[in-house]
C-alpha cells in the first residue's frame, strides 16, 4: 500500500513540475501567485541531496548522502529526492529539469527575482546529470534501493539503507531515462546560454552524446532494471516518446536539421507502441492527450508547434495532435475525454490526480502564447478555442489549486492559510537534525502533525509584483511545482515582506529608470531636473505619493537604509534582499553626490511642493514647476546638509566591502558637506521656508543633525575630531525620545552606545538616555512614550546588559519581543486582520493616496493626464490600478480602525521613510524567526 502510495505522491510531484501560469489579473487577484510562485521554486531546495550550499534558505535540512555513487567508483552527490522518500530517481528527476528549463525559457522575463532561485534549481540537477553521465557507455539512472527505503521512515540525514547505484549501459539499455536526460541537458543549455556560455555548451555536448547513447541502444530500463525501478517509475509508455522528446529539444537548441529530420521521420512511431492498462488509465503511444513524467506525447506536439507555425512548415501531425489535445480537455468540448470534480478540478484516470491540471495547463499555457504569435485559433468541431480561452482555462485550474475551491484549501503547502499539514514526506514529518540530534530509526507511527515547514523565514528576494504591468493587465506567471513536502508556513512571512519592502523604492524612483526595474508600470520622469540651475539633479526619490523630490526625508531614508545593512546586513546574505537594497541606496547617493557638486550649495529640494499639491498627475506627465531649491553660505540649511552628510557617512560604511572607491567618494563628500553644515549654521525653515513648509519643516532644530552627521562620520572613520565634537555638544540636545526624518535624538544615543559598550567608556548621557528611550516605551514601564527597533537590544546582549525601567527589567530580549510585536501588527495582526503594507498578505490597502499608483500606467493610458485630470481617479472609489508592492502607508487610527481612502492621506499615504527602518527590522526578523 505505501509503495502504490509513495508512487502516487511522487507522479504528483513531478508532473506537477511547472505548471506555468501567465496570469491576467486586474487590479488585485484573489490568488497571490507571486507567493506562489516563490514558495513553489523554494520547495526544491527542500528536496535538495548532496552537500547543501552556504546559500540554503530551507535551513532544517542538512547534508546527507554524501557517498552517493562510491559503490560504483564515481561521485553521484548531488540531484533531487524525487518526493517524500529519499531515493533519487532520476527518470522523473529529469523530466523534472526539463519542465524547469522550459518555464525559464518561455516565462524566464516574468520571474523577477525569482528567476535566479529558479536556474539555482535547475543548475542543482544538471550539475548532477553531468556527473551521472561521465562514464562513456553509462548512464546511471537511479540511486537508492527503494524497497529498503520504503520500508523505512527515516530523515535523509540519517540514512542507513544502501545507496546503490544503478546504471543502464550498451548491454542492458534505457533509452527512457537516457532520453529523458538528454532532454534536460539540451533544455537546460538554453537557459544557460545567456548566462554562462561556457557551462551551456557543456550542457549542449553531454546531451548529444547521452542522446545518441539512448538512439544507438533501444530499449527499456524496464527491461534491464524492473525490480529496482519498478512499479516506482515503470515506464509505461514506451522510450519511442523521450526519444522523440530529446530530438526535439535538441532540435531547438541547435536548429539542427539532423535533429529535425528525425522528428518528423519518427513521429508515426508512437503510434505503433503497445496500449498498456496501469491503475485503470489507458497509455498508448500515439496518444496525444497524454503528458507528464512517463508519457511526453503532447508535450511533443506543444514544442514543436512554434517551430512549425513560424516556418510554414507541413504541420502534419503536429498542429492536428496539439489541437486534438487541447479539444480533449476543454470543459465545453465536444471531444472532452477527461472528467471534472463539481469544483470543476480536471480529472484524468492513472495516478495521483494533480500531476494532470498542472502538466496539462503548462502545455495550455505554452500553446496559447504560440497560437497568438500566429494569429490562430482551435477549433473543437463547433467550439472555438482562442489562445485566451486556453489562458483562463489554466488560470482557473491554478486558482482551485492554490485555494479558490469547494474546500477553499490550498494544495500548496505554506500558501494560504488553509492548507495539507500531514502530508506524506519523511523530513519534513520528523524532527530536524536540530531539534533532535540523535539518529531516529522510527517515527512514522507517530501519527503526529508534521514538525518542520519548508519555510519561508530566510527567503529569497524579489518575489515581488503581485501588481500591474503590461497595460491595465498584470502577466503573471505561476510557477506551479509539486509543492506537497511540509511547509508550516510562519504566522507572519518576514521574507516576503522584507523583499517587497526593498521592492516599494523602484516605485519611488525619479528619474531615467535602469533596464533592471522591476515595478516596470512606472516609467522615466523629471529627466531636466537641475536644469535651471545648469546643474544635474536627475534621480533620487519622490519621497511619498507625490512627485516632489524632498531631500532631508530623503536623506533620513538613506541614512536607515544604510543602517539596516550596517546592523542586519548579514541577515540578507546569500538572498538578492542584499542586492537590491544597496541599489536602492546608490540610487540616493548617485542622486546626493550630484546635489552636493557644486561649492558652497547644496541642493535640498527640486519641484514646487505647493503646485504639485494641487495637482493630481503621474510623475511620467509632470508640468508642474521643477524648481531646485538649494542652500548655501548665505542662506544656510544645516538640518538638510547634515543629514545629507549622515547619509553619504552611512552609506559609505556599506560599500567599503563592495566599492571601495565609490565608499571614499561617499566619505569625502560626507565629510566636506558636514564642515558647510557646521560652518554656516542655520535653518533651511528660514532660507527657503514657503517651499519646505508646512511639509518637511524642521521642528525640533538643526542641532540633532549636526551631531547625528558627527556620530556616523566617526563610526565610518573613527576620527577623534568627531567623537569629541559629539560628547561636546550632546548636552545641547533635550529630547530623548523622539526619531524619525525630523529629529535625531534617539537615533544618536543608540547608535553611539554600542561605541560605548564596546570600548567601556563614560557612558552618560548616552545609555541612560538609550534607556530612557526603552522605559518611554515598553507597555510595562512605569514611564511611557514612543518607537524602536531591534539594534539597542542586540548592542545590550553583547554587553550582557539590561535596562532598568524604575522596578520594571528590560531584558534585551524583551526589547526585540515587543518591537516584534509592533512589526506582526504591521503585517496583519491587529483587530482587522489587515497588513498595512500593500502587496503583502490577503488584505491591504486598495486605494493609497499616491499619485503614480492610483492613475492609469503610461501603458495603460499613453495619453497625456493633466493637473486636473487625475482628479476623477482620485475620488474614484475604485481600487488603485497600480499595486505600489512593499509600500506601508500611515496606518491606523488610535482606535485601530482605517478608511483605506486616499482622501485621508495621514493614513493612506506612503513614505519612504516608513519603509526604510523597517528593511532593518524584516531582515532581523526574518533570520531569528
């Protein structure tokens, strides 16, 4: 029972491998495929054999199998377990690979972040077929007994039952699974190719060689290895179809006529295969309804078809085959051979069932972006199928996966918040190396909820837009791979947030936008800011839901930018969260370095605040007045310089590792702004008042600044001179509670108290100030105030320190606890069950008071919306039609209620300098979750 069972989840886990989805979304879908999407790549991390790399994300598995292939004399680490045992089958491992690669080739530019964790993928797997065939005149095709696996249940780390290599050889052939790897080789070549040319054509020679391998000496690993192989992964169809399969992969990565030649010369074989009745499905070889791990018939048509279609060549029986095969399946078809639930899931007989909607639906997918390149549409006797029927066919067989079914349950595990919690995997139902260092023998009667998720907490990056793109339609493709291993998703995903958070500052971006933007329904704007002042001021961010370029909250959104990587940088290590943060700085210090060009000035400001206002207009449209507002000797503006010094200061720090020169450059600059701001002391308010105010006047003075700027350029150069104009001058400041873009006073004394602890120095005021600043805040405390994040309790445990609150102790501990807390109700758990950061979760804010994401894209409406032309869209009741992803708007009211109005833009607009503490904040989290 449990081998027909462990056959069942693992043609579950394969055939659903790549299930694409080119999703068309308006607005907000229901469905969140692109956590979907991440979840299902991550999931093959989970599954990963062999010595894990440093950059793992699912850290409760552990290396295992570490001698694979040393009964045969050859190395064999690596690969995938194929499901919930730990035998590495690689029939279906390959297939596997050659589902990934065709994703990545046919909806690689959808990906977005997600696409390097999905070539890691399938990198994981070729790298091991390239070891699996190494030996000339072998190919080995398994390894691991599976009958002394399946008779255990036991974690990989811990395995005991043999690991014998099986091979297939001249003698004793298999032209399936030999096919099958030829098919991921060439497939995968392709995807590299663009990448690494060197490690593509590898791919490409192997595959080749295996290829002509599995042609020259026909017949079936059934033959030469049933008892090891089957009923496992009998093949049941036939090797004349991966056969056929290779070809035509090497066919498109070579436009080889050798390759097509044969194709078109064998394609009749198929239907000379012998019928073969398994589990009460019908497999016949010229079928052209049948695709997945063991039958590649229609898959063959599908691929083939583009070649076809794009060279008027005979279609006979390619096009007839494909059409035939979508006619099969769709619901209102004459010719429909397959059944549907009363949910309307797709059912066919032979297996686990959802190996068939998945497979299927990529093969719909596929085929509809085909047939409309070439204008072209299905015809079902009196039904017609057009290429967007297949698309919302295979949408809708996606959504009743992820949850929009009778059950309202989601067959992805970790997605949604109903989902399986006992499924059928051993390391994922027993206790992590971690938790239980001991070997475990057996645990499988247990009956227990599985312990372990495949988490989600030290997740990649950018799985980002879930929003608009391409016109008032968002593509969005779905990765569907067999995610049914454990994963016991976290309360709150701090990954995702943290990648959508860094995601939010593409969408703030002025000026000429990189090749590499992601939130690609803006487009490039204020491209002559400056000019007026014969001065480049192109760049940096519009700092809210309006299109002015304020630069002291700028600055202060810099500056903690910079400190979370400072602080939690190496939380983000080995994930593209790393990357994408320090463009998100550079993307200010490119833009600062320009404000701050010229001697004697710098630039504080660019577009008239007060014109903007009574505007309503994309930034990509402007013509409000871009005026640049600057400072200088005469009319002075120390709060702005400073920060601006506080920002170039910090950020040096982060590049030192990664440029050193543009560090010095950042420094240099830090520190000659920070002299102007000293020397000319003064207050913007006063020099340029009616542009800054009322909305960035400085209100608590430009004292803080100017020692907040000190405080960083000593941490980046340990000068004497800035430590002591900082203890000289501390004593001016009053406040301690307060920080954010205005005032710096916390701020200070927490960054310098590490200092502090460090080198044991006199610590006032600063750490009893520190702790004033804890006692405001802590619920507890007899004293009571403001806000915090993390970094003072990590600064207190390494000096094993805690903060007296009267006769309340603050542990450090209980620091991170509450700021944690304040960070869970941020992202959904508070009375309305709504994350207030947009993208993020089921429920956010539809309707934020921000221009860009509120008016329809460039794509959507090229025409050009003027000052009053936006009007009507911001009164609109509608949902924004562009999701600004990662944005955190004002939040709630004091009786945590919240209108989602733009009209009320003190709780639905949102700032930078919202954003960029959190960064600091999810990244912690996200490693200490």
């Amino acid at each position: 029972i449990e081998m027909r069972g462990e056959r069942s989840i693992c043609k579950q886990h394969w055939m659903l491998a790549m299930g694409q989805m080119i999703i068309m979304v308006m607005r907000v879908a229901s469905i969140d495929y692109g956590d979907a999407l991440s979840k299902s790549i991550l999931f093959f991390e989970g599954q990963r054999s062999g010595r894990l790399p440093p950059t793992q994300r699912m850290t409760w598995r552990k290396d295992s199998a570490l001698h694979d292939g040393f009964d045969q004399g050859v190395d064999l680490l690596g690969g995938y377990y194929d499901a919930g045992d730990n035998v590495k089958f690689n029939f279906p491992m390959a297939f596997t690979t050659t589902m990934l690669a065709w994703s990545v080739l046919e909806f690689g530019d959808f990906m977005d972040a997600d696409l390097q964790h999905a070539v890691e993928a399938i990198r994981w797997a070729t790298d091991y077929f390239l070891k699996a065939t190494s030996v000339n005149g072998t190919v080995f095709v398994q390894v691991g007994d599976p009958w002394a696996d399946h008779n255990c249940w036991e974690r990989p780390e811990d395995m005991d039952t043999p690991r014998t290599s099986y091979a297939v050889t001249a003698e004793n052939p298999g032209s399936e699974v030999s096919g099958e790897i030829a098919a991921a080789l060439a497939a995968s070549s392709m995807v590299f190719k663009g990448l690494s040319a060197q490690y593509s054509e590898l791919l490409l020679q192997r595959a080749k060689t295996v290829f002509e391998f599995a042609e020259k000496y026909q017949g079936s690993y059934n033959d030469s290895l049933g008892p090891w192989v089957c009923p496992f992964y009998c093949d049941f169809s036939g090797y004349e179809d991966e056969l056929l399969w290779a070809a035509a992969w090497l066919h498109k990565a070579t436009n080889s006529a050798y390759y097509w030649e044969y194709v078109t010369e064998n394609i009749h074989n198929l239907e000379k295969s012998a019928v073969r009745n398994v589990d009460g499905g019908t497999y016949k070889g010229g079928s052209f309804a049948e695709f997945g791990w063991d039958a590649k018939h229609a898959g063959i048509n599908v691929l083939v078809s583009k070649f076809v279609m794009s060279n008027t060549t005979n279609s006979a029986p390619f096009l007839p085959n494909a059409d035939k095969f979508i006619c099969s399946v769709l619901p209102e078809s004459p010719t429909k051979s397959v059944t549907y639930s009363p949910g309307g899931l797709l059912f066919k007989a032979g297996g686990s069932n959802m190996q068939h909607p998945t497979a299927l639906c990529f093969l719909f997918l596929a085929y509809a972006g085909y047939l409309k390149g070439a204008n072209r549409v299905i015809r079902c006797d009196n039904v017609v199928a057009t290429p967007s029927r297949l698309i919302d066919f295979a949408r809708g067989q996606v959504d009743y996966i992820l949850g929009k079914n009778p059950m309202n349950m989601s067959y992805m595990v970790g997605h949604g918040e109903n989902f399986p919690k006992k499924i059928h995997h051993r390391g994922s139902s027993l206790p992590s190396t971690d938790q239980h260092p001991e070997h475990i023998e057996e645990c499988f009667e247990r009956k227990r909820r599985s312990v372990e998720a495949i988490k989600e907490i030290e997740r990649q990056g950018e799985r980002e837009m879930a929003g608009k793109q391409h016109g008032s339609w968002h593509l969005r493709m779905l990765v569907l791979v067999s995610t049914v291993v454990v994963m016991r998703a976290a309360s709150r995903d701090y990954g995702d947030a943290l990648s959508k958070s860094i995601l939010f500052f593409e969408g703030q971006r002025s000026g000429k936008l990189p090749p590499t933007q992601r939130v690609t329904w803006r487009r490039d704007s204020a491209l002559a800011d400056g000019f007026d002042q014969g001065v480049d001021l192109v760049g940096g961010y519009y700092d809210a839901g309006d299109n002015v370029k304020f630069n002291f909250p700028m600055a202060f959104s810099t500056t903690m930018l910079a400190w979370s990587i400072t602080e939690f940088g190496k939380s983000m290590a080995g994930t593209s969260d790393l990357q994408h943060t320090l463009e998100a700085i550079r993307w200010s210090t490119d833009y600062f370095l320009k404000a701050t060009s010229l001697p004697g000035v710098v630039f504080a400001q660019v577009g008239g605040p007060n014109s903007d206002h009574s505007c309503w207009e994309r930034p990509e449209d402007m013509d409000t007045p871009r005026t640049s507002y600057a400072v200088t000797e005469k009319s002075p503006g120390s709060e702005v310089s400073a920060e601006i010094a506080a920002a170039l200061a910090a950020s040096s720090i982060v590049f030192k590792s990664f440029d050193r020169g543009y560090s010095r450059l950042l420094l240099q600059r830090a520190s000659k702004v920070f002299d102007f701001a000293d020397t000319y002391r003064g207050s913007y308010n006063d020099s340029i008042g009616q542009w800054v105010c009322p909305f960035y006047c400085d209100y608590s003075g430009y004292q803080d600044e100017l020692l907040w700027a000190a405080a960083w350029l000593h941490k980046a150069t340990k000068a004497t001179f800035y430590w002591t104009y900082v203890t000289e001058n501390i004593h001016n400041l009053s406040s301690f509670t307060e920080f954010g873009w205005d005032a710096k006073h916390a701020g200070i004394n927490v960054l310098i108290s590490k200092y502090i602890l460090i080198n044991s120095l006199d610590s006032a005021p600063f750490l009893q100030n520190a702790d004033k600043l804890v006692c405001s805040i802590l619920p507890e405390s007899p004293t009571l105030g403001v806000e915090y994040s993390p970094a003072y309790a990590r600064y207190l445990k390494s000096a094993n320190r805690v903060v007296q609150c009267d006769n309340v102790v603050a542990t450090p501990s209980r620091l991170i606890h509450f700021a944690r807390g304040q960070v869970d109700y941020i992202l959904g758990k508070n009375p309305l069950n709504m994350s207030y950061m947009v993208g993020y979760g089921r429920k956010f804010p539809q309707r934020i008071h921000h221009r860009g994401s509120s008016l329809p894209s460039v794509d959507q409406h090229p025409e050009h919306i003027n000052c009053k032309g936006g009007t009507p869209y911001f009164s609109s009741n509608e949902a924004n039609p562009n999701l600004l992803i990662g944005a955190v708007v004002g939040g709630p009211d004091i009786n945590d209620s919240y209108a989602d109005s733009r009209a009320d833009f003190a709780h639905s607009e949102p700032t930078t300098y919202v954003n960029a503490p959190l960064v600091g904040l999810l990244a912690y989290f996200r490693a200490h979750s």
